[in-house]
C-alpha cells in the first residue's frame, strides 16, 4: 500500500510516495513544473514487483516550503537527490529513474558510487538546454519579472494547454490530463516562494553542465538503461543512442507513439522495460 511521508533534508522536507515492499528499490524522479504524480500509472504498471519510492522535488510544483534563503541549482538538485538516497538508506540495489531533466547524469560525475543502476527516459543530455521548446519558454520567463507567475496563469487556460508544440503540450503524443496540470502549477500560481525558487534554479543553469558529465558517464561501469520516445521534441532522440552507446553497460529502448513524458504516454511499455532491466541486472 502506498503511504505518502517526509525526508528531512538539509534543506528542509521533502515529500515522497513509498509503496513499500521487500522488492528492488525504484526511485522515481519527474521534471520541472511536475511532481510525483506523473509517474502515477507507472507506479501502477509496476506493482508489487519493485518498491516504488516516488519524492517530489522542490521543481516548483512542490507543497512542502524549504528552509527560508535556500538557493537550488541543477547542480545542488543532483546533490539534493544524493542526500535523499543516503536519508533514506536506499542501497546499492537501488535502480535510480529518471524522466525529462538530466540530474542524475551529474549525480553520477559527483558520486558515481551512489547510483547503483541508472535509467535514463527522455532526459536533458549534452548540448541541449535549455531543451525544446518548452524549455526555452520556461528560461525566459524566470528572466522577466513576473515572468514565471504569468506563465503559470497562462497554463491555467485549459484551451492554451492543448496548442500544439506548446508547454507540456510538446512534451507528449497525447494530451496532459488536465488534473495534473491543474496540480502543477497551482503552486507556481500561489506560491511566491516556489516561484522564487524555480526562478532562482533555472538562472543557476549552466548550458554547458550537462557536457561536462560525459567523461562520468563513460567511466560509469554499471547497469544503465536509455528509454527514449522516438517522437520526442524536446529531447532528441539522437541524444538517446549517444547516451546508451557512451555509457559502458548501456542498452537503450526506443518507444513509438511517445514523447518526452514517457510515464504518460508509455506507462505501461516503460514499466515493463524497467521489470526486465531489473531482473536482468
């Protein structure tokens, strides 16, 4: 049974769905501007299989307020995740997930001992930030004031959602249900703080951050996988293969129908990929 509960961080809490279990741990992770939810039917695909441990980052649609003056980057993300791991005592078994952003490519270069298996679906990688469309959308608007409380109001516009090539619209084949949406920005809209802390991490981007975890990545010497939507527009697919062919025990899985939010417009093809990729490694 699923419960929800709190990590008490260095920076303050942050919540996370944990179905439990004695099954291999699976740590989820989403993207900015969503939370745990996107992995809802993932999560559902899988199971009693695995023990599904699902936080929600402070990315902006977050609830839990951090402690007063923390400053996140990318780099401080992939830190922040470490320290999730090393709190909740998650082993060298753990398969660490991740969907659209690209922080555990830098958790690897900084403690490549912590991640014991990688997958990798329809991340950030390379050259590409900010990525597609959306993200460049995204990083303009935390460099305009009011930017970011505007482009969650026009996100709350249910006919704006499904303009293609637009917002999460680019991101997937099939349209974003309208509950998530309405659940991730809800704080972007309320919330000065998350904001703040949305626009505080987007500004700390480098563009070249992610090129500097090539060499990490292809020391890394453990069980990797690589999903990528072959209709990705956000994230090239190209960038998919590279990645699997860098890593030294890299396989790589490619989805039709699908984009950037593969727990979305996959779930079950991902799960099933991830339950082999588990038993095999």
């Amino acid at each position: 049974m699923t419960t929800t509960q709190q990590a008490e961080l260095s920076t303050g809490p942050i919540a996370y769905d944990d179905t439990g279990g004695d099954g291999t741990p699976v740590l989820l992770l989403h993207g900015l501007a969503q939370d745990g939810a996107v992995w809802r039917h993932v999560v559902d695909e899988l199971g009693t299989s695995v023990r599904c441990i699902v936080p929600t980052l402070p990315y902006g649609s977050h609830r839990l307020p951090l402690r007063p003056g923390t400053r996140l980057s990318p780099r401080t993300m992939a830190s922040l995740i470490g320290e999730f791991a090393d709190v909740l005592k998650l082993g060298d078994d753990t398969v660490f997930v991740e969907n659209d952003t690209g922080r555990l490519q830098q958790l690897v270069a900084e403690r490549p001992d912590r991640v014991g298996r990688l997958v990798l679906a329809g991340c950030e990688a390379f050259d590409n930030y900010p990525p597609g469309v959306p993200g460049k959308m995204l990083d303009l608007s935390a460099r305009i004031p009011g930017g970011i409380a505007f482009h969650a109001w026009i996100l709350a516009v249910r006919p704006v959602r499904r303009i293609p090539g637009l917002g999460y619209a680019a991101m997937a084949q099939r349209p974003v249900p309208h509950d998530l949406i309405d659940r991730w920005i809800r704080p972007l809209r309320a919330d000065p703080a998350a904001r703040d802390l949305l626009i505080g991490y987007l500004k700390a981007a480098r563009r070249t951050e992610l090129m500097e975890t090539v060499d990490a990545l292809r020391a890394y010497d453990r069980p990797a996988l690589v999903v990528w939507g072959r209709q990705d527009r956000v994230n090239p697919p190209a960038h998919g293969r590279r990645l699997a062919e860098l890593l030294p025990q890299g396989r790589l899985v490619e989805l039709d129908d699908c984009g950037t939010l593969i727990p979305l417009d996959r779930p079950k093809a991902f799960a099933a990929a991830l339950k082999e990729f588990v038993a095999q490694t």
